[in-house]
C-alpha cells in the first residue's frame, strides 16, 4: 500500500514524527521531527559494528533525555489526553489505527457519540 492510500498525510500539518524514510519528505506542508528511537538504534549498529566510542556515548545520552521529556505543560497534557484516548479505544476494540486516523479527519469513533434514541 502507498502511504497517500490512507489519506492523512497528505492534508497532516502539524509535526512529523519519523525514522528518516526519504518518502516522507515529499510532504512539504508540515514540519518534520526524526524519532529518537530510531536514531539509537543506528547509534547501537555504529557501536556495536564499527566500534565507535562516540556512537555509544551519544546512544547513553539520548537514553538519558527520553524519558519524560515533554517540553511544555501543554505537550505533556497532549500527550495523556492522546494515550487516554487511545486506551479507552483499545479497551472498546477498536485499533489505533482507525482511532488515528478518525482523529486526524476531526472525527471520532462511533464508541464517543452518545444515542439520542436511547
């Protein structure tokens, strides 16, 4: 499957988390952030293959500055209305990808409207 086949990035504006895949750059209408994950884990092949000493001291810091590293109160907030959000889905079967990509189209799973019927 292409990546516009699911249809949110191409209207995504807001920041781009991702592991560097060069697909990605054709989506000039937001900004780009490169996952720290992944850059450890490079930073773990350089060491553990090329024997570089500073691979290895840039992976322990990177692993320092992970955790809990919200920049603001406001990220950080975000940051658990989205997990809250996603755990009530999981918890009412439906997957995180559905649940993403109805957030992002400003929609919402049929488990938030309330029945008016009822």
């Amino acid at each position: 499957m292409h990546v516009d086949e699911v249809g949110i990035l191409p209207h995504f504006t807001g920041v781009l988390c991702h592991d560097h895949w060069k697909p990605y750059y054709q989506y000039t209408q937001c900004q780009h952030a490169l996952c720290n994950a992944h850059h450890i884990r490079e930073l773990e092949r350089a060491w553990e293959q090329d024997g570089m000493q500073w691979a290895k001291d840039m992976q322990t810091l990177l692993k320092e500055k992970i955790p809990g590293c919200f920049r603001s109160r406001q990220g950080a907030e975000m940051f658990c209305l989205l997990r809250s959000y996603l755990s009530t889905c999981r918890k009412q079967y439906v997957s995180a990808s559905l649940a993403l990509e109805l957030l992002f189209k400003n929609q919402l799973p049929d488990i938030f409207i309330s029945n008016e019927a009822e």
